[in-house]
C-alpha cells in the first residue's frame, strides 16, 4: 500500500477534476492490529495529504458487502451507483513502472461518459484484509 | 500479495449505502461521495502503515 499511496492521492485529485468523487474505505482489524488504528489513519491521511474522505469500517459489515479482497481494491460506479470497475490503478507495483496506463482514471472517465466501463480490467494486487475472524 | 477477485467485474452491481466514521469527525455516505457523473470508490483501499 505504501507503494502505490501517492499515486492513488493523485489520481484521486485527477478524478476530482473530471467529476468523480472518491472515498477510501479502511476495513481492517484495529483490534488485533492496532497498526490500523483511526488515530494512524489519521496521522497517515496528513502525511500523505489526503484530499477526499477516509473512513473506517469498524465492522467489516461494508467490506464483506462489497466483497472487497484486499488493500487496495478499487470499485468504480457510474451515477447509477452500478458497479463498472473493479480494476487496479495502474500496471505498478512496488515500483512505479515509467509510462504506466492509467487504468483506473481511464476507465472512469469512460464511465463518466458513458456509464459504463471497460470489458478488459486487470485485478488489483494487495495485502489481504485482516478480518476479524 | 493477494489478488482481488481476478479479472471479476461483477457489471451492474448495485453499491450498498453505508454511514462510516471518517477521521474529520463526519460521518459519510454514499450519496455524499457522487460527483456528478460518476464515482470512484476504493473501497478498502488504504492500508495504514506501521
């Protein structure tokens, strides 16, 4: 997740620009991996410059609705709030790769357009969620 | 390193609202996340470091 934090914040600010709002979700078990905790999440949205809303879901009830998988997962909806993406960022990893698509901008840019999004999407990659049991 | 749900969109999906506590004190909602024509929505997308 370090990894990718700053490219996500800024493509978060690009989608902003072109109209899409983003919220991030943290799902993970705070008590078992107080790593996690709303205080850190705190500390890490400033560090990092956060410019849209950080949330936790204290119950994992909304990431276990979502099916979400792992950190960082990317659901993108059009203004049905019909799901159209579940791709990742970009083709980087750890590492930034030079040149990367930016997948996740440009599917949801068509789906501002069009309501729909691509029929090709590359899974995101991550840390597994700490659930709670 | 674990994959999300490889290659899966499930298309069309209807988003669940939800009311979660955000480190500004609000709490937040779906709808308070639409931009005007689409949404973005990393759903457990950070992981807070150590």
């Amino acid at each position: 997740m370090k990894a990718v934090i700053s490219r996500l914040v800024d493509e978060a600010a690009a989608l902003r620009d072109i109209g899409i709002g983003t919220i991030a979700i943290m799902p993970n078990d705070t008590e078992h991996y107080p790593a996690d905790s709303f205080d850190n999440m705190k500390r890490f949205a400033a560090q990092h410059r956060f410019t849209f809303p950080y949330v936790i879901d204290e119950t994992q009830e909304v990431a276990r609705t979502y099916a979400a998988q792992c950190t960082p997962d990317f659901f993108g909806f059009n203004a049905a709030d019909e799901l159209q993406y579940r791709g990742r960022l970009d083709a980087s990893r750890t590492t930034l790769v030079p040149g990367a698509r930016r997948e996740l901008f440009e599917a949801m840019r068509q789906v501002a357009a069009t309501g729909r999004g691509p029929a090709e999407q590359m899974p995101s990659m991550g840390c597994s969620i700490k659930w709670r049991d | 390193m674990a994959p999300a749900l490889p290659g899966i969109c499930d298309f069309g999906w209807k988003a669940r609202d939800f009311a979660l506590r955000g480190i500004d004190g609000r709490t937040w909602s779906l709808a308070d996340v639409h931009g005007p024509k689409a949404r973005s929505s990393p759903s457990s997308a950070i992981t807070v470091p150590t």
